[in-house]
C-alpha cells in the first residue's frame, strides 16, 4: 500500500474498464487519485477509492475541450497541490468501415483519443516542470502502434499518433526529470469491448489468436501502470510497452 504514498494521480475516462481498474490500482498502492470521464459513473468509483482510505476527487470532463481540461488539473492542483502521475486512458473506438466514415466520425475518435492526451499532458507538464519530476503514462493500442484492424482506421490513427507524441514528449521533458511511456494493450476484456457485441464464435477465435491462451483483463493493463507511475521505472521512458498475451510476435 505504500509504493505510491503520497502521490497524486490523474486518471482520464475511470468510470470504467482499464480506466476504473487503473484508478483502483493506483489508490491501492497509496496515491490519491483524480478521477476524469464525462460520466457519472467517476462518482461511484471516488466512493470506492475512498473506502480503500486514500482521499480522491472526481472531476466531470470533456478531454476533447481545452477548457474543460485546463479546469480540471486546476481543481486537482487546487485540492492535492501537485500532480505526480497522469494516466491518459479516455478513448472510445467506434466501428466503421472507411468508405462510410464521415469527417464528423473521424473527428470525434482524433479530438478524444489524440486531441486530449495532447491536452491533458500540456496542462500537467507545467507542475511536473515546477516538481522536478513526474511520470506520464499514455494507453495506446495493438491497433496502430503494431497492427492493423478493419473497421478501426480512425482509431488505429489516433492511437498511433499517440505512441509518437509519446516518444516526442519523452524527449523534451526528460531534462527535468519526467517519463512519458505509452501502453499498448491488445484484446482486454472490458464493457466497452462487450457492447460492440462480440460473438462467443469471435471471442473463442481471438482466445486461440493469444498465445498465452486468454483475453487480457483490466488489471493486466493496471498493473503495468503501477509499475510505471513507480521509481522502479525511474530508467524507462519514451518506450511502447505491448501487453498482447503474445498476439503481435505470431
């Protein structure tokens, strides 16, 4: 419970999936965390990282509106005066075949996905500057940083936008001590991934596509953010971390 005591963590799109999981992790292991959706459902999980006994704040956002972010990290900075960790999560991945895609689709997935981990990042980084330190920790995707998928060309484009604005950032702001790192995960079990209706014939085809022999899950991705928001990670940063169970080396 103390590998993060004392830190505070903001985490975009935790109302739920990978995003709630990471917020729990991380008030498990002692940091107070900011929790950032344009849902509701942030408030239900504050009330569980409360209970775990470290203190949170749960803050509606739009990461797509430059505004709406920089009065978020202000409320953060006003509550915790500082900001150790952020983990850029919120993304959405809406289905489309390219030749139906209209603008208005691909704006929305770049404007989240891309847009606001741009945002975010640039309202932090001034306080990380200011601390001497902090780590960035950006969810990106198989999809783009590694492979293709139909239907997902939006999407595949903003989250490999996202590995490069990782590495950019890395080097920039290594000299004042801050690690930008970027997660890849693969197939992970989440609501999100259950509304798209996956079929049982589907999920079985990509269970035998995973070499370890299993969807990953929200911890999987959770834990990994851990050990990156650690000082064990003090040494890594710029880098592109897959968690595929394997997928991307067959």
């Amino acid at each position: 419970m103390s590998e993060l005591k004392n830190k505070t963590a903001i985490v975009t799109g935790a109302g739920q999936g990978i995003g709630r999981e990471i917020a729990l992790s991380l008030a498990k292991n002692g940091a107070n965390v900011v929790l950032i959706d344009i849902s509701d459902k942030i408030f239900d999980v504050l009330k569980e990282i409360e209970n775990l006994g470290v203190q949170g704040l749960a803050v509606k956002c739009d990461v797509s509106k430059a505004e709406d972010v920089e009065k978020a990290v202000k409320e953060a900075i006003t509550k915790f005066g500082r900001i150790d960790i952020l983990v850029n999560n919120a993304g959405i991945y809406p289905f489309k075949p390219i030749l139906q895609m209209t603008e208005e689709d691909w704006d929305r997935v770049l404007d989240i996905n891309l847009k606001g981990t741009f945002f975010m990042t640039k309202a932090v980084l001034p306080k990380m500057i200011e601390q001497r330190g902090g780590k960035t920790i950006n969810i990106a995707s198989i999809a783009g940083s590694m492979v293709g998928y139909p239907n997902l060309a939006h999407y595949s484009a903003s989250k490999a936008g996202v590995v490069g604005f990782t590495k950019a950032v890395a080097l920039e702001v290594a000299q004042y001590g801050i690690n930008v790192n970027a997660i890849s995960p693969g197939p992970i079990q989440t609501p999100g991934t259950e509304a798209i209706g996956l079929t049982k014939e589907l999920y079985e085809q990509t269970v035998r596509s995973i070499p370890l022999g299993r969807i990953g899950l929200p911890e999987d991705v959770a834990n990994l953010v851990v050990f990156l928001a650690s000082d064990k990670s003090s040494f890594i940063t710029g880098q592109n971390i897959v968690i595929d169970g394997g997928s991307t080396i067959l």
